[in-house]
C-alpha cells in the first residue's frame, strides 16, 4: 500500500469517528446567568398588597376584580387589580411605585367559608368572574428560594477544584501534603551516570542510596543510618538533578516538593502539610523526602521584621523541627534538602540528628566541566575538529546549567547560520552572547563616542596585560553587548585562595578604564559605572572582611551566621567605621595612580590599540602582543592560550 493510499484511510477512520465537543464549564455559567436575567424580566414585578379575608369579600363587592386564582395547599387566594382601583381600595396615598397593577393576596380560614362566600357574591351578581383552583406551590417560586442555595454550592464545589488543581486536594483537603511521589512503576529515568563531575558529592548521595538497599551492612555493627542530608551549592550546580539520581537509583519511594509548597494563605496549613507529609513517609518506609529550596521555611526564627507576630512560615518550621527529630520516631525515613543559602537556615534544622550531613556542591573545576559538557554534546551534531578540552578551558566559574545553556546557544547559533554541524567559532559566540549579552550592531554611536569607548577598553588591555597577576587577555571589543558600550575578555586563572597582591592587581585593571579617560581625554564618562562597582566593593571586602589593610589589620567584620541581616547597629563603631572608608579611598587612589602610570608608561601602545579598536572594533591577544610586546609575566592561563594557538 503506497503512503497516499494509507493517508487517505487514515483520514477516512478519522472522519467516521463521532464528534464529541469538547466540555467547557463557563457555558454552563452563561446559562444560568441567561436563566437569571429572564426570570428576573418575565416574573410579575406588580406590587403585592396583604389584606384580610374581610377587606377581600369588599374588594369583590365592588367589581375590582375579573379574575381570582385559589391555591387549596397554601391556603392563599391572588387576584389583580388596576391602580385607580387600588387607590380608590387603600386611599390615595398609598405609594405603588408606578406600577399598572397591583396583586392582592388573602388567606382563607376554610375551603368551604370561601366557598359559601363566593357562591353568595355569584348569586347576588356581584361577583360573575373566573375562579382558578390549583394544588401545590408555584413553580418559579420554590425556584427563587432554591437558586441562591444551588449556586452557592455550586460556587463551593467549583472552587474545591480550582483549589484541588492536580493534586487531588481542595479546599476541604488544603492541610494535604502537595508532594510528588516516585516509585519503581512511575520513578525517574535520571540516573548516576547522567550526573557529570560532582565525584564527591555524588559518592555522599550514593551512599545514601546504599544505606536503604542494604541497611544490614552498616547496622551490625551498630552504626545508625544518617537521617538527613542537605545539599548546599551556588545555584545551577546540580543540586536537584543528584535528587533526581537518587530518585532514579533508590528503589525505594521518593517523595518530592518544594519549601514553598508548604507554605499558603491559610494559618496552620504549612504545619497541617509537614505532618501528613512524614505520615505518608512512615506509612511507606523506608523512603526518601526530597525538599528543594528548604530556606523557603527554614529561615532562621526571630528575624522576622514584624516583631510580636505569630508567623505561620515560624509554625510550619517548628512543626518540621519536631517531625525530624522530635518525641516520635521516623526510622527509615530519609530526608534530603537542597539550598543556596545555607547561611540563613535555622541552627536547630542544621544540627546533628536531623541534617547530619552537609553536602557541598561547588562550581565544577576544569575537569568536572569537560564532563559536562561531554553530558551535553551528546544530543548534538559537532564538527569533527572541536576540542572539548578548549570548551572547558574557556568557561572558568561556569556552573553546570551555564553550560547545557552554552551548548544550547551554540546549537541555535548554528542553525541561524545555517550550518551543518555545530563548530567551535558556535561555542566561542555561545560564550560572549551569556557573559555579555546580545550584541547591538545596529546602535547608533558618534565617533567621539566610540573613541572615547575604544581608549576607555584599551586602558583595561594595557594596564592587565602588565601586571604580573592581572588576567590574560582574550580580546577586546567595542560591539555593544547588552547594558555595555564595549568589553575585554579575560581567563582567569582558577585559584583555591587569593592574595593581597593579586586582589590589588584585579582593583587597578578595573581602574583602567577611567584611568584611560583621564590620562587622554581629561575627563571622565558614565561608562566606568560597573568598573568603579566591582573595584569598590573589592576593596571593601579586603578592608572590612579580609583583614587586609594597614589602619586596620587582621580584623574581619564578615557575619557569616548572618544575624545582623535585620540588625539596627553595625558589628562595629562610629569610628571604625570612618576608618573603613579613609582606608577605602586611600586604596582606591594608590591603585588608579598606578593605572595612570602604566597608561603613561605605554602611552604610544594604548594610543595603538584604540585605533584599531576603532577601525576594526575587534582586538585579539595577538594584536596586543604585536603592539605591547611580550607579559613581563607569564601565568598558567598565557601557557594554556599559546599552546591552544
């Protein structure tokens, strides 16, 4: 059978199968509201005037009335009248709105009184009209006391749902626990071995694993099995895709949700949730809690702005504290947290005996990264000439999400060119559009505009390039990326720890910008913003955190615990603090002089590559090292950049 042969069959299958149009609730809520308007258009709105059966038989004798309605079950007679009847009846201030007629009600003692006196008016020829009898109650009456009860139960249940969404939960299930469950029939896919680098924080987790498939091997000899762990790391290093291996790993149940899922507008739902979590948990174990971004609820207490108030976020965590380890017992139950800021946890959730171990998960080295990416470009078409190892040379202080992003952007960059496979120019653009954003060809800039850009990005080349700790340059641009005018590229080395030399050498290569502006303009321009931001907030770090000044040394005011977040006083004096900000400036200066003086020093060379910067707008380390000549000093990053050329 050919495919158009098959195609048509399909489409007649398709055509043969009945239509069923697809439920939509807000009809059924036009309806109603349609049924609304036209009861309220249609029903009688005549004024309704109560009298005695007395002032009835009257209003009968004197022939107001053409038609009278009998309802034997109610026990009530009805009957209109015109409005010039009506006043004439109940006097001329009676007030019934405007209306043409009136509707008269009257209840009667007995059936047979009533008609004993309707038989009398009849045969007096008072009274010749029709008489209607009727049982039962009216129709659109019930229907009025009815309707408000109908939509208000309506409204309750519609809300149930809306509030159940696909949990299963409601507004009469709120307190219910709102984590996903993962088992062996609907468990994760992800495993250990898509989890690239993170060895040692993997081996932690693994271990984790270990103890619920074979608690035997470490109980018999009496140790006991960790009861918590937490995950603490820079955001995007993988946190939650090792709960995602343990989950795809452990064949246990693996229950997981968020800090913030416990925390609602309803006082005492959080606390409701954290004790119907670790009821399911116990009702199951041995399993895993998998709690992501914990400092939704485990802030530290007593830091709440509003003093003397009773903070349902404080509830839900004391309710935590004592279902991890409190008067009951959870053996079995596992808890794993993940979290970027540790600092401000609680210390009692951070103790031994709930969380007793802390997993850090850092910034992947070199190494790690070259795994990653090793994750990351295996769904993707590459050139046979692209060197992993360059890829992970040249994105120090990537996290692991920055790199599945960067091999992403490649991929598109790729594509928008048209090419075939994705090569390492893909990559090197991929790089630049993340660190300095998309590039803005088409801004408009008047060539004072970019000459004063091309000195101020020349002033960084050249004071960098010498300094004996300043990073390698990459290249220098003048492109407009993102919120900047221009931008210089560097690979830092990666260090463990860094000197007072080396933050002095990074603090004058970020003053030379400004220094550049005035060495040769004698001004200075808007554009040092973000240089004059880290350069300032560098030295600070060194006065006030590292101990690293001269006034005052080996004196750090660092609050790592984090209790003068919602403080009123600063962990030191008036004075101390002016004598931060004299040695501040007095920093600040020495090193813009020093940047001056290298400018100076090399005036010819700047002078050299802000032309080319203006001509070109691209400038590479080669181009520098024409003009300036060899790095008095060379690092490890200037060998990993010439063995790469």
């Amino acid at each position: 059978m050919s495919n158009n042969q098959s195609s048509d069959k399909n489409r007649k299958l398709q055509s043969q199968k009945p239509f069923k149009p697809k439920s939509n609730y807000y009809w059924i809520y036009f309806a109603i509201g349609l049924f609304c308007v036209a009861m309220y258009f249609f029903q009688d709105k005549a004024p309704v005037k109560e009298v005695p059966l007395s002032a009835f038989e009257k209003i009968l004798s004197d022939s107001c009335v053409n038609k009278i309605d009998v309802n034997k079950s109610q026990g009530i007679i009805e009957t209109q009248v015109d409005t010039v009847c009506a006043k004439e009846l109940f006097g001329k201030n009676a007030n019934f709105h405007n209306a043409k007629s009136v509707k008269i009600t009257t209840q009667y003692g007995s059936m047979d009184r009533l008609q004993q006196t309707l038989d009398n008016l009849k045969n007096q020829n008072i009274y010749t009209g029709e008489i209607n009898y009727k049982d039962g109650k009216d129709f659109f009456s019930v229907l009025i006391y009815i309707l408000p009860f109908v939509l208000l139960i309506g409204f309750i249940v519609l809300m149930n749902r809306r509030m159940g969404g696909a949990g299963g939960g409601g507004i009469f299930n709120v307190g219910r626990s709102k984590a996903q469950i993962f088992d062996k029939k609907n468990g994760a896919k992800i495993t250990f071995k898509d989890v690239a680098g993170l060895e040692g924080a993997k081996e932690e987790v693994q271990e984790i694993v270990s103890f619920l498939k074979s608690p035997d091997k470490y109980t018999e000899l009496g140790g006991k099995i960790p009861k918590g762990a937490l995950l603490v790391g820079p955001p995007g290093t993988g946190k939650t895709l090792l709960a995602k291996a343990v989950a795809g790993e452990a064949d246990v149940p693996f229950f997981s949700l968020s800090g913030s899922d416990f925390v609602e507008m309803f006082v005492g739902v959080g606390a409701s949730r954290v004790r119907d979590l670790f009821r399911q948990a116990k009702e199951s174990a041995p399993c895993i809690i998998f709690i992501d971004e914990i400092d939704a609820i485990g802030r530290a207490r007593g830091r709440n702005p509003n003093m003397n108030v009773n903070d349902e976020r404080e509830n839900t965590l004391n309710q935590l504290l004592t279902e991890m380890d409190g008067f009951g017992s959870n053996s079995g139950v596992i808890i794993l947290a993940a979290t970027n800021r540790a600092d401000i946890l609680d210390k009692a959730l951070l103790r031994a005996g709930r969380f007793d171990r802390q997993i850090h998960v850092d910034l992947p080295d070199v190494h790690e990264r070259k795994e990653i990416f090793e994750v990351h470009l295996r769904p993707l078409k590459l050139d046979s000439s692209l060197d992993i190892d360059f890829l992970a040379r040249q994105t120090p202080g990537f996290s692991g999400a920055d790199i599945a992003n960067v091999c992403n952007e490649a991929a598109l960059i790729a594509a928008r060119n048209s090419k075939k496979s994705v090569g390492k120019q893909d990559f090197l653009d991929a790089v630049d559009r993340i660190v300095g954003g998309l590039e803005k060809k088409n801004k408009i800039m008047t060539d004072e505009e970019k000459r004063a850009v091309a000195f101020h990005e020349a002033g960084h080349a050249t004071v960098s390039w010498m300094l004996e700790h300043g990073n390698p340059l990459v290249k220098v641009t003048i492109v407009p990326r993102g919120m900047a005018l221009g931008a210089a590229w560097y690979l830092p080395e990666e260090r463990q720890f860094t000197t007072v030399e080396h933050i002095k050498d990074e603090i004058c290569g970020l003053l030379g910008g400004r220094a550049s502006e005035t060495v040769f303009f004698n001004t200075a321009s808007t554009g040092a913003l973000n240089d004059l931001e880290r350069a300032t907030k560098q030295v600070y770090a060194m006065v006030a955190y590292y101990g690293m000044s001269e006034t005052l040394p080996n004196l750090s005011y660092y609050d790592s615990s984090g209790q003068y977040d919602f403080g009123f006083v600063k962990p030191y004096s008036e004075t101390t603090g002016q004598n931060i900000d004299k040695e501040v400036q007095k920093l600040i200066d020495e090193q813009f002089e020093r940047a001056k003086k290298i400018l100076r020093k090399n005036e010819e060379g700047v002078r050299k590559i802000a032309q080319i910067l203006t001509d070109k707008e691209v400038l590479f380390a080669d181009d520098v090292k024409a003009i300036l000549g060899e790095r008095p000093w060379k690092s490890r990053s200037d060998e990993i950049l010439l063995n790469e050329k």
